[in-house]
C-alpha cells in the first residue's frame, strides 16, 4: 500500500474491520484482537463506540501512524 491509498484510507470517519486488516497487513484474528484493545481503550476512557466501527482517529492514534510523512511522501512521489 502506497501513500495515496494509505491518506485515503485513513481519511475515512469510521474504521471497519476489512479497513483495520489492510492498515496492519494482518489477517482477521490479529484485528480483531487489535480492534478489541483499541475499544476498550476508549470504553475505559468514558466513550460510547457504537456499533462494530472503531473512530479512525482512535485507530491512526493507537497505531501511531504518521500524517505529516505521508503527506511528504505524496508530494515526493508527484
């Protein structure tokens, strides 16, 4: 996965399962695992999360994803 598509992926507002796999290169078992720390995080922290979706902020902060690189890498890459 390239810059582009890893800016676009994380541009969405909620983070899926199927967009969790691609984000860690993983397969199901491992995200779901990922993804049951990463609400408990937030539960524990007084947020309500509802339904199977986790917030892609919460997602980009819990996998300390770098922006501002990516954006440097998209205009490099231009």
């Amino acid at each position: 996965m390239n810059a582009n598509e890893l800016l676009k992926l994380i541009s969405k507002q909620w983070c899926n399962l199927s967009d969790l796999m691609l984000l860690l290169g993983c397969g199901r078992n491992k995200a779901l695992d990922i993804k049951r720390d990463i609400k408990n995080k937030l539960v524990s922290e007084g947020y309500y999360i509802p339904g199977n979706n986790l917030p892609m902020q919460a997602v980009v902060d819990a996998l300390k994803i770098d922006i501002d690189r990516l954006e440097k890498i998209k205009s490099l890459n231009k």
